[in-house]
C-alpha cells in the first residue's frame, strides 16, 4: 500500500488516500487566499510518492516548484505552529510546456484530434454551423484526407464549399453561409495563435507520465500566461488533453495510486456559456477517467461555477475563505458550506468567511470512498520555492529535459491541404491541355475553313477567267455565208445517209444472217 500523504494539519493530519485521488477534487477559494500554495503543496506530495502531475500555471509563478525553497519568516512561523519536525527545503522534478513554444517545450494537437465538437466550441459555432463542421470531418474521413493543422481545415473547407451540390445526397444539405461563418472564424483562432497549437509532432501522452530517477514523479507545469489571454482557447485546450487521456489510456479500475493528477486552474472557464452537449461529454470525461487512473483537481474562487452534474464527481474538497459582500457571494458560501458532510461542531458557512490565508475547510474520502467530516485546517509549507524561477533558470531546466528536441520543429507532412492542392494543380493542368488542345483544333478548323474559302474564291476565279475566255472567242467570229451554210447543210444531210445506209448494211447482215 502506498503511503497516504499528509497535506493539511490541525491537531491532527489530513491525509490524502493515493488510491482516492483518482477520484477527483476541488480547491476553492477568493483570490489571495492560497490556493496556488495549496495546489503546489498537492503536486509537491503527489511527486514524492511517485505521481506525474500535470499543472496550468496561469499566473507564471507555479514554476518555483522546481527549486528548493528559501527561509521566510511565514513559512518558518507556520512550520513552528503545525510542529513540523522534518520539513526542509527541496526542489522536483518539472517539465515545461507551452502552447506557443516559448517557455517550454512546444505542446501541439492535430485538428482531427481535437475533434469537431471541441473545434465548434473554440470557433463559438451555432447547432447548424457545428453540424456542417461535423459533416466537413467526415467527408475528410471518407476520402482519405488528413487534417493536422489549420491550413488543411481551411482547404477542406474550401472543398467542400465547392462541391456542395456533389455532398449534398449522400451526407447532407451544406450551406454556403455556414462554410463561411466557419472560415472566418479560424482566421480568428489563428490571431489567437491557434496555427501554433494545430499541427505535428503532436503530444505524446506518455511524456506527461515520467518518473525521475528518484522515482518521483514528474511535475508538467504549463505555461499558460499568455494562453490564458484567449480565455475559450485555454480552456478548450485544457478539455482536449483530459480528452486524450480518456481516450488513449487503458483501464486500470482502482489502482493504488494514480498514473496522473491533473490540476484544471481557472476552471469555471470551462463551462461559462459550455453548450448542453459539450456539457455532457465534461461530465463524462471526469465520470470515466478515473477508471485510467487520472485524477482532476479544478480550481475556482467561486464553487458555484462547477455545473451540479461535474461538482458530484469532486470527492476530495479544500475550501478557502470566500468572501461575502453581495447576494451572490452569499448564495456561494451556503452552496459550498451544503456540498460537505455536516461536522456538528463546526458552523461551516461562519468558518467559510472566517478564514485567514492558508487555512481550508476540509473533506478528503476515507478507505471505503466516503467524505470525511468537514474541519478546520491549516495547509503545510511547500518545500519548494514560491514564485516564479528566473529565465535563465527555466532555459537551463528546459536544455536537461528528456523531451529535449522532440517537440521544438515542426513537421509538415502530406495531409489535406497538400492533397487538395495537387487536385487543383492536376485539375489545372488538366483544363490547361483541354485549353490548348481545343485552341489547337480550333486553329485548324479556322485553317481549313480559309483554305475551303481560298479554293471557292479560286474556283470562282477560274469560271468567270473562262466565261470571258470563251464568250469574247465567239463574240470575233466570221457571220455565216449563203455558201458556208449551203455547204453546211450538204454535208449534214451526206452524214444522215450514209449513217443509214451503214446501220441497214449491218442490221441486214445480222438480220440475214439470222435467216440463214
């Protein structure tokens, strides 16, 4: 059995089952009141029983963890109040990633990856738009054609915009106008630096599941400062990876500890204006991936912003203070007071209000998976550093990661864009030759028409040469004399006998001979 691992402390220790961290949690809590100490205080103890944690740092402060920590009057004052008889300073192991490769090593995704659900969700896409978006990755699909980044989206988007009438039949009415709507908004997502994001090498899952050496388990600290700029595209991206995790890891039922614990910070990101079916596949997500062995944490100021559906799935709960000074405060600390078992001794939704920096209501499961009675605790120490590295600190962490060189080129490979393109420069060539060759027939036809014409003319030409030949050599002939037609009309009537008396000469010779 793996050592439970004590994360909070009152006059007793809060200790966190590994075998119930599978089954999820949440840390809450107004801004200033720690819980970025908390969360480092979770990875910090996750690590050394041998846990790869996965960590959006959405502020940049979170990488310290790295580093041993330094004196300071606070921590030492809450060593000696909780009685900390073995605390010292220590730093673990981290790998850093980043969207946009320039404080970590280059975390990408293919479009196909992320799906058409989560792509409708980032393009802010109505039910007909999603519905086309979907048809669109089908009939990549079906042909054949790969969609890796964003340019192989656009060009299929074309294509099909295209042949619309050709899809029509066999998959559905495409319109026009929501082919456009779509287009536009990926040139959107690309301001927002989504053609960083889309394409390979994709991430391997794998390397988020490292050990080092010691056998701790490696802490993956996304930097997620300039991410977090583009609100929708963060939390998208956050949901793919909890996607892929479901998707790519064996079951592994109820293990002794985890194989990850992903902590989703800002997570009411997630679900603001979330339509109902995206909502569904969240809920499923973090129902099932227990089942591979992931953990999720989310972290939020306000526990209302975890949907009712998700917030059940939370059985581990760290509560810091929430303040109270609107009506809607006030309905978040009743509802965060209501989400734990009742201590009788403690008057949970005072306490809420009440707490100083660093000290949580608390409910963690016990051996059978129940929730504890909520009490009052105070977080320990992290060992490591709190607050942010120096740069350099960060390149030379970055130089002596494992997944050095992996990630950092980019590799384009023949997808759809390449194979669209070389139908239209095929189809292109293709006109071209019928272009040529239909020029080539028509300059021989227009060839014989003149030469037809030229001999018509030629023709014409020779007749009327020959009439004004002949027609002038009778015109200068000699009027007939009485004696040239005398003359004429003798030898006419000679030609007549004769040829009389030699056609009865020859009958009769035929004639007679017959009678012979």
């Amino acid at each position: 059995m793996v050592t439970p691992v004590v994360i909070a402390k009152s006059d007793h220790e809060f200790q966190l089952l590994p075998k119930m961290a599978n089954r999820h949690g949440i840390v809450a809590g107004a801004t200033g009141t720690g819980k970025t100490v908390t969360i480092q205080v979770l990875a910090e103890k996750l690590s050394e029983i041998g846990v790869p944690v996965f960590v959006s740092d959405v502020k940049g402060d979170f990488s310290g963890v790295s580093q041993p920590g330094k004196d300071n009057p606070k921590i030492a004052e809450r060593v000696q109040m909780l009685g900390l008889t073995d605390y010292t300073h220590t730093g673990y192991p981290v790998t850093f990633w980043d969207v946009f490769g320039d404080q970590g090593h280059q975390l990408r995704a293919t479009v196909s990856d992320m799906g058409p659900l989560l792509l409708s969700r980032l393009l802010d896409l109505n039910d007909t738009q999603t519905g086309v978006l979907h048809l669109v990755f089908k009939i990549a699909d079906d042909n054949g054609l790969l969609l890796l980044d964003l340019k192989d989206l656009r060009s299929m988007l074309q294509f099909v915009g295209e042949n619309a009438k050709q899809f029509t039949t066999s998959y559905g009415t495409i319109s026009a106008a929501s082919v456009g709507t779509i287009q536009r908004g990926l040139l959107t997502l690309e301001s927002q630096g989504g053609a960083e994001f889309f394409g390979e090498p994709a991430l391997d899952l794998d390397d988020l599941l490292q050990t080092d050496r010691d056998g701790r388990g490696v802490i993956n600290v996304l930097a997620a400062d300039k991410l977090f700029q583009s609100p929708k595209v963060y939390a998208t991206f956050l949901l793919w990876l909890l996607a892929e995790l479901f998707e790519q890891l064996p079951e592994v039922g109820d293990p002794d500890k985890p194989k990850l614990v992903f902590f989703f910070d800002e997570a009411h990101l997630l679900f603001n204006d979330a339509p109902k079916a995206l909502l569904e596949k969240i809920e499923q997500v973090v129902r099932l991936i227990r089942s591979k062995g992931v953990g999720v944490f989310f972290i939020s100021q306000n526990p209302l912003d975890i949907p009712d559906m998700v917030a059940a799935q939370l059985g581990n709960r760290v509560q810091h203070a929430l303040r109270a000074f609107t009506a809607r405060d006030q309905k978040a600390v009743r509802a965060a007071a209501e989400t734990f078992r009742i201590n009788p001794k403690l008057d949970v939704e005072t306490a809420i209000t009440d707490l100083a920096v660093g000290e949580v209501l608390i409910s963690l499961l016990d051996e059978k998976g129940r929730p504890s009675v909520v009490e009052r605790a105070f977080v320990l120490p992290p060992r490591g550093q709190i607050g942010p590295i120096t740069p350099e600190q960060r390149a030379e962490i970055i130089k002596r990661s494992p997944v050095r060189g992996r990630y950092e080129k980019a590799v384009d490979r023949e997808s759809a864009y390449e194979m669209l393109q070389a139908k239209y420069e095929a189809a292109a060539q293709a006109a071209e030759a019928a272009a040529r060759q239909k020029e080539e027939a028509d300059r021989q036809e227009q060839q014989e028409k003149e030469a037809a014409k030229r001999q018509k003319e030629f023709e014409k030409a020779q007749r009327e040469a020959e009439r004004a030949t002949y027609g002038s050599s009778r015109s200068r002939r000699a009027p007939a004399s009485p004696m040239n037609t005398l003359a004429q009309t003798t030898m006419k009537q000679f030609g007549n006998t004769v040829g009389r008396e030699l056609a009865r000469g020859l009958l009769g010779s035929l004639l007679g001979g017959k009678r012979r």
